[in-house]
C-alpha cells in the first residue's frame, strides 16, 4: 500500500471506534519505518499477540514489538504515566523491550484527579471509560495542563500540581458520596469525601509531586522532540504509519456531541496529533456492522436477538472497560459523513461475522421524528426524511432509520468470497461513495482480501 506517492498512512477510525483497527496497522506495519500514535490515550484499547499470546496494549503502539520501528506516542496523546510503565513492564517481563518507544514531551499528562474527576461526574452521564480522558483534555484546552515535560522538572511540576488541585479540590469532595460507593456497572469503588479531603491536601501536594517526578525520571529515557523524528523520517522518504484511536463518530468536532470522547479522531485531528500533515492517504477502518459503547444514540442499534447474535459471534466486548457492545446494522447516512471528512479510502473488518444471517440491511436515510427544530440552516419537523449525519446527538436521538438496502445473507464459507458477499460491499461502495481498499474476514493476519487495482 506504501509506493512512491503514498508515504504517510493513516489508519483511524471510521464508526464509534473498536472497528478493528488492530489487525490493519499490523499489516501495514511490516512495510512501515515508522509508527505513530496521535491521539487518545489508554481509552483505547488494542489486542497485540506476543508469542502466541494475546495482551490488550492501552497505550503503547500496536507495532512495538517491531525492534527495528520507530514507534512515537505524539504530542496530541494525553498519558497517563502509571499505566504506560505498567505497560512498558510487562512487556519487558516477556523479555521484550520498549527501546524503540519514543514518547513526546508535550502529550499531556493524565493526572490522579482527572481520574477522579472523570469517575465521579462524566462515567455514568456519558459512559466514558473512567480513565480521566476528558478532564485531561480539559485542562489542555484551558492550558493549566501538565506536559510529560514537567514531569521531569520537580519544581515547576510541584507548583502546577499545587495550582491544579487548589481549582479542583473543592469541586472533588462535592461529587464525592459521603460514603465509599461501588459504581454499579464496573464493580469499581468510589471514596468517600473524606478519602478525597485527605488526598487532596495541602499537606499530600509534595507527596503527589514527588511520585509524579519518580515515574518522569522512569520515563526519561523514552521522552524525545517526536515532531522531529516525524520530519525527519519524512523527509528521508520513510513510510511513515499513523494509528489512530476511537472512531470519527466520537470525535469531538465531528461526532454525536456531547456523547463523544475529548480528542479529535479524524484522519486530520491525527495528523495534528503526530505533528505531521503530508500528502497521505487515510483509511477510514468500517466494521460490516455497527458498534457502539457507551451511551450516545446510534440510529441502527438492534436491541432485539438479532444485536445479541451479533454480539456473541462478534465477541463485541470492550477492550478496555468489557462493556458488552451495543450492536446494529451498517449506516450509510455515517458511512457519508466520514467519507466527506476522511476521504474515501476504507477498509472493511469483520465481514465474516454477517455469515449466517438470513437478510442483511443498510440505513441509508433517516426519518426525523421531533419537535420542530433549526438545525445547520434547516427546519425540521416529524416526518422529514434526512440523508445527512446530524452530530447533535439531541437531534440524532430523534431519527428513526430508513432501511432503503436489503439483500439476503450468504451460508457459504467467506473465505472464499460468495458472489452475494461481494453485493454488499457494492452496495456499500454505491451508498456512500467510498472505495474499499481492505477487507478482513476473520482474526488471522492472512484473512485480508486487497483490491484489485482494476475496481
Ligand atoms: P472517554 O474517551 O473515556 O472520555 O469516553 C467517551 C466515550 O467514548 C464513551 O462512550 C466511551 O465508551 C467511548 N470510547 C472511548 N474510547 C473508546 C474506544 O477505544 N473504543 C470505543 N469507544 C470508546
């Protein structure tokens, strides 16, 4: 896929992410001479398999175990340093190593009280995965954020500490329960007020700082001026590979807002994210179906036996958190929206999974059924049909999917590509105007078809 033209890959998220993403990167990293990540933070989650072995990676790479690939964590990451050295560790302890990590200085740190932060307001509201993703972003945004930089620098650190916690303190202990609560869904316990006055006193800052430092300083050797490392391989003519995280349909400016993750998951928000925007190509990663966790609407959800199906022959788990996914048929209406933002290279995963059924269905429009509202320069009153994505997810709850594709499903072998099998992917093709350049049909790296430069 890498050739003369084509130098800078980038391999995101095309749905409300786990779409997949894994099993591309891994191809495409063989011909890679550099990884990098760009966005998110250990809300992902991806699955790297280590001599037989399956391990979920949150932060690190996919490619790390690559020894002769450069693979950078960017600047647009946000880090949360416990949980990459636990990463970093346990990889060791395979007998592997993370020398060939390189890590910016300027990702933002996840700290303890955005976690807390994220545990106490945004889980149960959003459904965000609770690892202090938002507050994080937060703080970048309001630029009182702390870099993987100041990690390294005790005094500054221990000042920005003291700052941060003096703004947040207060606000901590209000959302706190006066008693240790469990979080229903994770089996995970929330403190007390008390617990929290106590770790957020003046008295607990330099001990904060102090192990703040101590994980910069184990760090240290992997922090480097990613940005140039990035250039630098650019203009040596390397092949340079992006992963993204998430999906385009969490992403911030173009997802169902509020229900969306605090970064910017387009192929652009990841190029920002690396410090890197060349001529590339993006490849928009679209499962054969649809997934969603989290809360947040999704037009095509089956909350019938059929979604449970799905689920189950899909394995649709969260990586990171084990959420059950939500499940439901392939949409058109997004799959265009991402196509004009992305462009229209995708690949598609997990085509193997739709085996089986009798009839398979696309959305290809929507029916608004609501109030009458204004939105982007249009009225919109019950029974307006609509062939755009809206990304106001007040709006999106209130559209009813129009199943204007339907055909019936295939009982043959997939890996051998029934005639039917290849209808749908020219209906996906015809409905949202993209070009499949991938499709993958079950876990194994070989089971990846490519196009056929003549299609
Ligand atoms: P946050 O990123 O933890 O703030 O969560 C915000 C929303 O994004 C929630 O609905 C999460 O379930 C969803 N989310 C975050 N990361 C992922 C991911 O890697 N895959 C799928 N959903 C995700």
């Amino acid at each position: 896929m890498f050739d003369e033209n084509t130098k800078v890959i980038s391999v995101v998220g095309g749905q409300w992410g786990d779409e997949g993403k894994g099993k591309f990167i891994d191809n495409l990293a063989e011909q890679a001479d550099v990884i990098a990540r760009g966005t998110g933070g250990n809300n992902a989650g991806h699955t790297v398999v280590v001599d037989g072995k399956k391990y979920i990676f949150h932060l690190l790479p996919s490619s790390i175990l690559h020894k002769n690939k450069v693979n950078i964590i960017g600047n647009g990451t946000v880090i949360d340093p416990k949980v990459l050295l636990e990463e970093i560790k346990k990889l060791q302890a395979l007998g592997h190593s993370a020398d060939n990590l390189k890590l910016s200085g300027d990702a933002h740190v996840i700290m303890c009280y955005h976690q807390d932060l994220d545990f106490l307001k945004s889980m149960k509201k959003i459904g965000t995965t609770g690892r202090g993703i938002g507050p994080a972003y937060i703080d970048k945004a309001a630029r009182c954020g702390i870099r993987i930089n100041d990690l390294l620098n005790p005094s500054t650190l221990k000042e920005k500490i003291r700052l941060n916690i003096e703004e947040k303190r207060q606000t901590i202990i209000e959302l706190a329960p006066q008693d240790a609560e469990m979080f229903d869904s994770l089996g995970l316990t929330i403190e007390s007020k008390e617990f929290y006055s106590k770790k957020y006193s003046d008295k607990n800052i330099p001990k904060l700082s102090e192990m703040y430092h101590e994980y910069g300083k184990e760090l240290e050797k992997y922090v480097a001026d990613t940005r140039a490392i990035m250039r630098e391989a650019a203009e040596q003519n390397k092949n340079i590979l992006l992963e993204g995280a998430q999906g385009l349909l969490l992403s911030m400016d173009h997802g169902t807002y509020p229900y969306v993750t605090s970064s910017e998951c387009s192929a652009a928000g990841l190029a920002s994210g690396v410090g890197l925007m060349r001529n590339g190509k993006a490849l928009s990663v679209v499962k054969a179906y649809t997934t969603r966790v989290g809360n947040g609407p999704f037009p095509t959800e089956l909350k019938d036996k059929l979604g449970e199906q799905i689920r189950t022959t899909g394995g649709e788990y969260g990586a990171t958190t084990g959420r059950p996914r939500r499940c439901g048929w392939l949409d058109a209406v997004a799959l265009r929206h991402l196509v004009g933002i992305n462009g229209p290279h995708i690949v598609i995963s997990k085509i193997d999974i739709l085996t089986g059924l009798d009839e398979l269905k696309i959305c290809t429009e929507y029916l608004y059924e609501g109030e009458e509202i204004s939105y982007n320069g249009k009225k919109l009153t019950t029974g307006t049909k609509i062939d755009f994505f809206p990304t106001d997810s007040t709006v999106l709850e209130k559209c009813k999917p129009i199943y204007g594709y339907s055909q019936p499903g295939w009982k043959e072998d997939i890996s051998t590509m029934p005639r039917i099998s290849k209808l749908y992917l020219e209906a996906i093709k015809l409905l949202t105007g993209a070009q499949i350049e991938m499709v993958s049909y079950g876990a194994e790296r070989e089971k990846i078809f490519k196009r056929n430069k003549k299609n």
